[in-house]
C-alpha cells in the first residue's frame, strides 16, 4: 500500500464528494467519504507495516550481534 494509493483514494473522494453536494446526488457524496476512509485506513495500516518492519529489523540486528 503506497502513500501515493492512499492519497489517491483521498482525493477522488474529496472530488466525488463536492460532485456529489454540487449536483444534490447524496449516493454520490456517500461514496466520496467512503473513498476518503479507504484512504486512510491505507495510509493507517502503511504506516503500522513501517512500525513493524522497523521492529523486526532491530530484533534481527540483536540476534546478529550475539
């Protein structure tokens, strides 16, 4: 999941979103907020793959030092 993705998803929702409250079409604006929580779940679940990658590299660097 790329950053790129998640702001990607962000936007098009922003988009869809002002789209949707334009023209009164409320599905449309629905999925707009839809697309912007898909891109932050993306953007939650990169950062915590980060997080665990970096743990996991300091646990194999310990290991390595023994």
């Amino acid at each position: 999941m790329s950053d790129l993705s998640s702001k990607g998803d962000d936007l098009k929702g922003r988009a869809k979103e002002a789209v949707g409250d334009l023209t009164d079409n409320s599905d449309l604006k629905r999925e707009g907020k839809t697309d912007q929580v898909a891109g932050k779940v993306k953007e939650k679940l990169s950062d915590a793959k980060e997080k665990l990658e970096d743990v996991v590299d300091n646990v194999k660097d310990k290991l390595n030092r023994d």
